[in-house]
C-alpha cells in the first residue's frame, strides 16, 4: 500500500496499557486512525486494529 510506510503509531506518554495512537507524516496524531487511514491511502477497505485482536493481513491477494 503505497503511502503507508509514512505513517508511525505510538503508546501515548508511553502508556501501553491505551490504545496506540497513529500519527500522520507529521508526526500529529489523528482523531480517528481508520478514518485517516482510509482517506489517506484513498482505499475503503482497511481498519486499523490492534493485531492481537484481528487475524493479520498486510494486503488480499490481487485478482489475476
């Protein structure tokens, strides 16, 4: 996904215990990671999810 690599997450104040806050090629943190994610990438098919909790998929298999 081209662009992604752009982006950080971090634990804010280094508190693991919260959800990680993704922050944009600013370094800013963003209201709503999936929300931003989506219209960053232009695509409607990603959630930002902790891994833990979701099977992991980088990116589906392209159609051939």
């Amino acid at each position: 996904m081209p662009g992604l690599l752009r982006l950080r997450s971090r634990y804010p104040g280094d508190a693991v215990d919260r959800p990680p806050e993704v922050l944009d090629p600013d370094s800013e943190p963003v209201p709503d990671a999936t929300a931003y994610v989506r219209r960053y990438l232009g695509r409607d098919d990603v959630e930002v999810a902790r891994e833990e909790a979701v099977s992991h998929f980088d990116q589906p298999p392209s159609a051939c």
